[in-house]
C-alpha cells in the first residue's frame, strides 16, 4: 500500500486513476477496468484491478514496448528486474517493484499473477505475451459490481 499512498500524495491522484488516465488508453481496451479501494478511497496498490484477458495480454504488450523503447517506465520495470529480490513466498521467483520476476529459457521476465489465477508473462526478449484468466477472477468481480 505505500506505493499507492506514495502516487496519491505526489499527484492528487490515486493509483487507479494515474492507470486509467495514462496506461489504460494505451493498451487499447476492450472492456472495463475495475481497481478495488479501501474505506479511504485509496487504491489497492498490489490487488484488485481486474481486465479482461486481451486487455491484460495488451498490458503485457505495452510492457514489452516500454522495455524495448527504454523509455521511463520500461526502464522501471527494467530496474525492478535488475533489483529483484529472492523471497521465501515463492521459492522459483524473485520479487521485483511489485511485481514477480521468473525465469524463461535462463532469462528473467516479469509475470503478472492475480488472487484467482490471472496471470500475464510479458517476455520482452522475444516480444511476446502469455496472458490467462481463469473463470474465478469473472465470478469475483460479478460480486463487487
């Protein structure tokens, strides 16, 4: 959550609304998003933002494009994988700046999971995406709105 604190008190904005505003449109959606907030309003910074599964794959998609185009943002997440951190929560990962960091082929690449089984691999090496959403992320989200 300090992360979402963090961007809230430099723009005025929260987590969601930064997304929604400036990656959002970039990925070309197809449907909704929907970030979850506690009693403050305060975006959830490591949970609760749901997509459908092009979108999230077209996130991955961005990712890779912002890697490759070493602009600010790809070189964040560049450095989030430079900086990665060994964890005891899952043993064949490492842990980066909030997000997971595995290994394809002996090359690191970030990997996207969500509470019910989503999961996006964006591997920039070769420019492509792995991106699955199991039904349990659907029936979640039919509950909150």
């Amino acid at each position: 959550e300090t992360a979402s604190i963090l961007v809230s008190e430099i723009t005025n904005k929260s987590v969601a609304e930064v997304f929604f505003n400036n990656v959002f449109p970039q990925i070309n959606p197809e449907g909704s998003l929907y970030w979850w907030v506690d009693n403050n309003k305060m975006s959830l910074g490591m949970a609760g933002l749901y997509m459908k599964t092009r979108d999230w794959a077209n996130l991955g998609n961005y990712m890779n494009k912002e890697i490759t185009s070493k602009s600010c943002m790809g070189n964040y997440l560049l450095d989030g994988i430079k900086n990665s951190l060994s964890t005891s929560l899952r043993k064949n990962l490492r842990y980066g700046y909030y997000f997971w960091i595995s290994e394809i082929s002996g090359k690191q690449v970030i990997m996207l999971t969500g509470k019910w089984g989503q999961i996006v691999v964006p591997n920039h090496y070769n420019n492509s995406v792995f991106a699955r959403n199991k039904d349990g992320a659907a029936k979640a989200l039919s509950k909150c709105v």
